[in-house]
C-alpha cells in the first residue's frame, strides 16, 4: 500500500514541479539545495515528495485502525 503511495505522489507531484520550476512559479537557489538534480528537480525535493506521502499514508493507516475503518 505505501509504496502505491509514493508511487501515486510522485507520478502527480514531480511534473507539478517541474512546471512550476521551469514556469519560475518557484524556484531553489544554489546554496540552499545539495546541488543534486534528478530530472531537473533537487533530490531534497524527491526526498519530500516520498516523505510526504509516507507521513500522510502512516497517518492514515493509523487513524484506520484506531477507528476501525475497514480498507
């Protein structure tokens, strides 16, 4: 099930920046990123994305179980 999330995340995510990056919507200085590009994003913005999901997959997962919602 995570990994169907992080999947989900960054097939929906990583474009959305991409677009935003080179749309200059946003944008990351060199002094604030490891200077590691992965298809054009820093990888601390991969590191985020897959996080991110994880947290709110984690949270979900949890809340599931302590009510007793069924998947």
């Amino acid at each position: 099930m995570f990994l169907l999330v992080v999947i989900g995340s960054i097939i929906f995510s990583v474009p959305w920046d991409y677009i935003a990056i080179r749309e200059r919507i946003w944008y990351f200085t060199e002094q604030h990123i490891f200077g590691i590009l992965l298809f054009g994003l820093p990888i601390e913005e991969w590191v985020f994305i897959i996080f991110m999901a994880l947290l709110f997959s984690t949270i979900t997962a949890l809340l599931m179980e302590k009510y007793g919602v069924k998947a």
